[in-house]
C-alpha cells in the first residue's frame, strides 16, 4: 500500500482540497483525517535555562545528598 501526505486546510463549509488528486482517478482510497494541534508551547532558551537551574540548582552545587535526604526527612515528618 502507498501513502501520501497533504497538509491542507479544512474550508469553511467543509470541503477538503487535495492537490494532485487527479492521478488517484478512478482507484479507491482510504482518508485519514488528524488534526494538528491548535496551541504551540514556545520557549525562549534562556526561559528553558531558567527552568533548568531553578528546578537542579541544588542538585549542581554538590551537595550532599545524604544530608539533603535527611533535611527533607525532618522537614516533612519533623
């Protein structure tokens, strides 16, 4: 089996075109329709370092872990 690949717009009252279809004359198809997402999530790098180094800056400086274990311990169960 064959696959194409178009990326096309849904028109407003539903039509769907197809660009070079008329080679598939006279075959049978299968359509599948995925829509693509409508929101893109878009960092900035120096953001995405931001998040990096606020969420392991801890981690980075060397700490102990044990120690650091332990104060986590005493914090949640005192």
């Amino acid at each position: 089996m064959e696959a194409y690949k178009f990326e096309v717009k849904v028109q407003e009252n539903g039509i769907i075109e197809i660009p070079e279809i008329s080679r598939f004359a006279n075959q049978e198809v299968e359509i599948f329709i995925m829509l693509k997402p409508k929101t893109k999530i878009e960092t900035t790098r120096e953001k995405a370092v931001e998040k990096f180094l606020d969420k392991w800056q801890g981690f980075l400086k060397g700490g102990d872990p044990d120690e650091l274990k332990g104060q986590y311990l005493q914090e949640k169960y005192g």
